[in-house]
C-alpha cells in the first residue's frame, strides 16, 4: 500500500514538473514572438502577446514593468495615446527601476513630440526628469524648444550642452540656425499682391504656374467681357458672363493667394520638423 502511495506521488511530481516545463517553454514561445512583432512594426498584434504574458504569468516585479514598458510603446506607435499614457505611467509611478523609469519618461516625451504637443512634452519631461545629466531627455527637451520655435530657449539649450560636451548636439545646431533664417510667406501680403494683379499673390508663395495659370485666365476672360460690351453694349451676353466668370476668378484669386501662402508656410515648418524627427529618432532606438 505505502509502496503505491509513493508510486502515485512519483507519478504526479513528474507530471507537474512536466506541466511547469511546458509552461515555461510556452512563455518563452510567446515572448519570442511578441519580440518578432514588436520588431517588425506589427504592434497591435505584439501588445496582445505581451499583455498575455502580463495576465497568464506570475511574473517578477522588474519583469511587470518591463511588459508595461513594451506595452506603452506599442500603443503610443499605434497612436493609441489614451492607453500608452496608462503603461507607462505604472513604470512612471513604480519609479523603482531608474533604466526602465528613465525609458518610460523618453518614450512618453517622444509620444508627445510626435503628436506635435511640444511645450506639453518639455514641461513633462521637466518635471519627471530624475538626474539632469540624462542626456537623451535633454535632447528631446532640445528638440522640442526648436520645433515649438523658440529660439532664444533653444538657444540658451545648446549653449550649456555645448559646455558639458554633450555628444548629441551637434545634428541640432543647424536647426537653430534654420529656425532664425526661416521665411515665412505672409498671407495678408498674398492677398493684397492679388488684388492689385490677380496671380501674382500665388507666384509670391512659390506657386508659380498655378499664378500664371490665374493671371492668364482672368486677362482671358477680362478681354473677353470687354470685347462683348464694345460689340453689343451694355446688353451683351457674353460681356455679361464673361464679366461674371472674371469677377468670380478675381475674388478666388484673392483667396487662394491668402491660402497659398499659408500652405507653403505649412509645408516650411513640416520640412524643418520632420528633419528634426529624424535626427531625434536616430538616438532614440525604439
């Protein structure tokens, strides 16, 4: 009797040990993957792999922050700022690991960076920021003053890091120099240019062909008007319409002149942005 008693416990430690080997190898498949994906940009799928292991395992206290990190990450690249914002924050509020506390303050910055929330960004990196020698902080710190386009804090940025030999400044510099020499199309000068000859608002934004294409147009239809009213007077039909049509291109002109020139400074300060994304994301490896 006792010998089958003993048989039996042997037999069930050795199932159990076989059960926890299998569990063991299964989140080790599942992290694998979950790595795969995160690496080949499948996030949304990678954060479902991650938050598994989060649930279905007995995980330690510096493995719980980590998958809450990763998590973060995945959802702030999915733009799902809402739930990035909620993993990273129970990094933020362990603050007991410094590696994964400092990542998570990166990456919540980064986040807002991308989401073009530049002052917001600073003021949260400000404020979490442990040690003021984290040199990856105050880069994206730099990069946010240069694209909320303070020249002066920037300015005053690259001059102390500068000082303290800091070796990521240097792809930066040239954007302080670019964001004092930017020029602006105004879209009041565009307007008036318009009025005063139809087109020439859009040649000054940089739309040239689209202003000559304006310019002939409304001449065109001018002459025409003209040539119907000294033919039939005061009655004629086609002075009427093409009068009509050439009021209607003088007023469009006008506006599309002042639009113009807003789109081009658009495109003047997504170029200047965009280049500094660039650099920044160099340093910061996601």
């Amino acid at each position: 009797m006792i010998q089958k008693r003993i048989v039996l416990i042997v037999i069930l430690v050795v199932v159990m040990s076989s059960m926890l080997k299998a569990t063991d190898v299964s989140r080790q498949n599942i992290e694998r993957f979950a790595e795969y994906l995160y690496e080949n940009g499948d996030y949304s799928r990678a954060s479902y792999e991650y938050l598994r292991i989060l649930h279905l395992f007995d995980n330690n206290h510096t493995e719980i922050l980590q998958l809450n990190l990763k998590i973060g990450k995945c959802f702030g690249f999915l733009n799902d700022y809402k739930n990035a914002r909620k993993y990273f924050n129970v990094c933020l509020n362990s603050g007991l690991e410094k590696t994964i506390y400092d990542e998570a303050v990166i990456h919540m910055g980064w986040m807002l960076f991308r989401q073009g929330n530049y002052n917001q960004s600073i003021s949260f990196l400000k404020e979490k920021q442990r040690s003021p020698d984290n040199q990856l902080i105050n880069t994206l710190i730099l990069a946010d003053s240069l694209c909320s386009g303070d020249a002066k804090s920037s300015k005053e940025l690259i001059k102390t890091y500068k000082t303290e030999e800091h070796p990521f400044i240097q792809p930066f510099e040239k954007y302080l120099d670019i964001l004092n020499n930017i020029k602006r199309k105004s879209p009041l000068k565009a307007g008036l240019l318009s009025a005063i000859l139809p087109g020439s608002g859009r040649v000054y934004s940089g739309r040239i062909k689209e202003g000559l294409v304006s310019m002939v147009s409304f001449f065109a239809t001018s002459y025409l008007a003209y040539e119907g009213f000294r033919d039939q007077g005061i009655k004629s039909f086609r002075g009427w319409l093409f009068g009509s049509i050439g009021a209607f291109l003088y007023i469009g002109n006008i506006y599309g002149s002042v639009i113009s020139a807003r789109i081009t400074n658009q495109k003047i300060d997504s170029n200047y942005k965009k280049g500094i994304e660039i650099s920044l994301k160099f340093y910061i490896h996601d």
